[in-house]
C-alpha cells in the first residue's frame, strides 16, 4: 500500500536542503494512503504559507519554503543572525514524490509561480 506524507519543517534552510539532521526540522507530519488527500493538505498548507509569509520559493514542484526577513534566530556557534524557513514537503512512500504534467496543472498550480532554479 503506498503511503503519502506531507510534512512541515522549521528551520534555518529551505526544505530541499535534506542535510543529515533535516528530520529535526520536522513540526508536523501528516499520513494518507489515498493521494487526493495528500494533495488536498498540501495545497491547503502551501495556501497558508504563501498567505502568511511573503517570500517563497520552490524545487521539484513539491518542496516549497517560505519566510519573511524579520523571522530570525542568533546562532551563538556561528555568532550571527540566522533567517527561520518554514519549509513544506510531499513525499510518496518516503521519496519526494514528483507530479506529472496532470498533477501540476490541477493541484500545484498555486505554488507553481515560486518556482526556482536553486541548487538541488
């Protein structure tokens, strides 16, 4: 049975950027077996980003992050300021899933105008 998960991050990078403690960036995770309702919380969740903060961008369709410049935390490590990214991610049995042309043009189109030719 496939299993789909959309999930939410908070960090200080953009959801593409799966470094090795990118799981603990995770605050929310949402489970379906039925891919409509995967996609139906992902639009709704990337409505809310793009409602709530004005800066987004977006890889693959799928990953999408937004923020606003003034959400920032001091790394003391790194002895500067460090802007907060809340990152939204689709994945399909634990890989990022990638829509075809049909799915984008019927349940990615909101977020399509983010996209961006970031590093991978």
């Amino acid at each position: 049975m496939t299993e789909w998960s959309v999930l939410t991050t908070t960090g200080e990078y953009e959801p593409w950027w799966f470094f090795e403690d990118w799981e603990e960036t995770i605050s929310e995770q949402f489970r379906f077996t039925n891919r409509d309702e995967a996609f139906q919380t992902y639009q709704k969740i990337a409505a809310d980003l793009i409602k709530n903060y004005p800066h987004h961008a977006l890889k693959k369709q799928v990953l999408f992050a937004a923020w606003n410049e003034d959400e920032i935390l001091y790394c003391e490590d790194c002895e500067d300021d460090i802007q907060t990214f809340h990152g939204l991610i689709l994945l399909k049995d634990g890989a990022v899933y990638q829509p075809n042309e049909a799915e984008k043009a019927a349940w990615f189109r909101e977020v399509a105008p983010f996209q961006t030719d970031l590093a991978n």
